[in-house]
C-alpha cells in the first residue's frame, strides 16, 4: 500500500517539487547565515559617550545595544561625514599605554580638511573647507529639555539635531557646549575627527585639539553597519546575555 502511494503520480508531483524548494531555503538560509557570522564583526555599546543614539549600560536597565560591524579597509575607504565607526585611539591618549578597547564614535572630519564648530542661543554651525572646494556649512537647531525615553528610563535633554546626507542624529548638549576654530586635520597623517554623540560625556577628538598625535585611519576598525538589539553585558563571562531583538537601525 505504502509503494503504491509513493508511485502515484500526483504525489510525485507535488512531493518532489515542494522537497526541492525546500531544501534550496535550507541552503540559502545557512549560506546568508554563514555569510553574516564570517563577513560581519559583532560588537556592543560601553558607556555613555553615544547617548542619546546608542544605549551603553547607564540606564537604570544596565542594557546595551549590540549589533555588527564591516572592518573590511574597503569599507573605511567608502566612509561618509557623520557614519558610526569603531576605533583605537592612539597610545598617547592613554598615558603611553597600548590600546585595547574599541570606541564607537561618529566621523565629523576627514584628512585635508579644516573644520569649525560655532553656536548661537538656539542654533549649531559645523563648517568644513578643503581646499578649492566649496565650503560644506551643517547648521543644526538647539532644543532644550528635549524627552527622551531609553529603555525604560526618562531623560529630558538639551540637544542639538543635526542632518547630514543620509542621516539625523541629536548631540547631547546639556552640559557641555563645544567650539573650537578652523581645526586642520593632516592629510599625510591622515587624520579623522572623531566625536561621541554625548557632548557631556565622550573622550574623543575635542579634547586632543593640537595634540601631536591624531586617530588616524590605521585606527579605525570599522564602520558600524547595524544595531540589532538590547542586552545585558556580564562582566564575569564577558558575554552578552538576555538579548531582546529589535528592528535594525541601519546607519547607511
């Protein structure tokens, strides 16, 4: 009875087919996952330097963003004004010691350039010129006790909301204003300026103006492609765990 049943026609038909798509998902699915896990470097957020964008571990839910990176030199070279990166920061920013952690910053210049950062009352101007070319003005409008709800735990915040190509982000302001006057980044050295979203809280480029030594892009690890999700980071096992999904928020 059961041979009978696997020569009919009409299961044929439809057995076999339905067999080979899928067996063809199966094998698409492992590739893309084999694909993710080889190609892309997962990372996580510590500390407060990217607030409000990115959660570190500093709300009352100890949670952080997790996602991944691309550190193929290939994608450092395609880097855009304002893109998320991680980095190394140069040894003399650490009194002489080697560095052994990753930061997660945002590119505000490139090599060859000379920036400025101006405000007013109620108003941010980022200026870049380079050269013969013509002068990029970002002119970002200043909020003040602006809401914020991080994962459970309520902020109001002066910000500054800037925009670039492809891109809006706010910079928390509300305990430090930045300026600083037609820094020139080396382009024999090729230096970056980096700066966290968290005006009131990032060690970054601002405070190592007309310092010797610069991130250059040997320093830079990768441009961060994705945020996947929320976790708690377990300093005994230095794992992640109790991870929540989320939709991606992609930064390109």
């Amino acid at each position: 009875m059961a041979e009978k049943f696997y020569k009919n026609e009409k299961f044929q038909k439809v057995f076999y087919p339905a067999l080979y798509v899928a067996l063809t998902v199966l094998l698409v699915i492992s590739g893309l996952v084999i694909f993710y896990n080889t190609y892309y470097t997962p990372i996580f957020v510590s500390g407060k330097s990217m607030m409000p964008t990115l959660l570190g571990g500093y709300t009352e839910s100890g949670r952080v963003h997790y996602g991944i990176s691309d550190n193929h030199r290939k994608k450092i070279d395609q880097l855009e004004r304002f893109d998320v990166v991680i980095t190394y920061y140069p040894a003399s920013w650490n009194s002489g010691d080697e560095d052994t952690t990753y930061k997660i910053k945002r590119v505000w210049g490139f090599p060859g350039e000379t920036i400025s950062l101006t405000h007013t009352e109620d108003t941010y101007t980022f200026t870049i010129s380079k050269g013969d070319s013509e002068t990029q003005v970002f002119t970002a409008p200043i909020t003040k006790n602006k809401h914020y709800n991080l994962d459970g735990s309520e902020y109001s915040l002066t910000v500054a909301t800037f925009t670039g190509r492809r891109r809006v982000f706010d910079v928390n302001l509300t305990s430090a204003y930045r300026t600083f006057d037609k820094v020139t980044l080396s382009e024999e050295k090729q230096e970056y300026f980096l700066m966290g979203d968290n005006w009131s809280g990032s060690h970054d480029s601002y405070y190592h103006i007309g310092s010797s030594e610069q991130i250059n892009k040997g320093l830079l690890q990768g441009k961060v492609i994705a945020i996947q999700g929320t976790a708690i980071y377990d300093n005994t096992t230095k794992k992640l765990k109790n991870k929540r999904k989320m939709r991606d928020l992609f930064y390109f």
